[in-house]
C-alpha cells in the first residue's frame, strides 16, 4: 500500500476504516461503477449475505484486473436499502477487506436502480 492513513480517532470508534487516506503521487486512479451482489448470469440472490459477497467478489475481480489488491482501496461507499442489514453486510465486509482500512461512507437509501437490489458497492483504488 502507498496510501498514508490519516487517523483523527473517529473512524477506529465506529468501525473498520481510516478517517483519511492520502494517496502519493503519480499513481494509478481505479474507479468503479455502483456494483450490486448480481452473478454473472444475471441471478440476484435474496438475502444481503449472499448479495455482500457477490458484489464484494466483484470488486475484489476489479481490483485485479487491474492489478491492484484490496489493500489498494483508498475510498468505499457502500449504499443498503434496509438498515437492519447493516450488522450481516459488516460481517462480510470485514471478511473482505482483512487489514485494509480505506476512508468509508454507508449510506441507507430508499432504493436502488432495481427494486431486488439490497446494495451497491462503488469504489476507489490507487497504485503505484
């Protein structure tokens, strides 16, 4: 990770994140789209663990195909239509990120694009 972690001592009493992330210079930007838990045949499943993992595997596809890895994350937003999934879409978020700490924001939202969608997850990576 090329990436210096600001810490404030807010973000390390709500959750796994960073407060700030200051990326170095010349680095390569990723930036992807809103990304939901949708499999590749188009099947959406129905609960938000399932969903979590699938669109975190996506981003996680992304990161390396562009050769980057988690730790590469510099800003998530992660956007849930139901607060109570908040507890089990932590849970995988957790698992997924391990160590990496990137500056974070959810947002509960009344809907998504399709009404089956439970998230999206968008986010941003930078190397060297």
């Amino acid at each position: 990770m090329t990436h210096k972690i600001h810490d404030i001592g807010v973000a390390a009493r709500i959750g796994t994140y960073s407060d700030c992330i200051e990326a170095s210079p010349n680095q390569r930007w990723l930036f992807t789209s809103g990304t939901p838990g949708m499999d590749a045949a188009g099947e959406l499943p129905g609960d938000i663990t399932a969903q979590a993992e699938l669109a975190w595997g996506h981003i996680l596809t992304m990161l390396d195909r562009a050769g980057m890895a988690v730790g590469d994350l510099v800003k998530i937003t992660q956007y849930l239509t139901r607060a109570e999934d908040i507890p089990a879409y932590a849970k995988v978020r957790a698992r997924m990120l391990g160590d990496a700490r990137p500056a974070s924001m959810m947002l509960v939202v009344a809907a998504l694009p399709r009404p089956e969608f439970l998230l999206e997850i968008e986010a941003v990576a930078a190397r060297a």
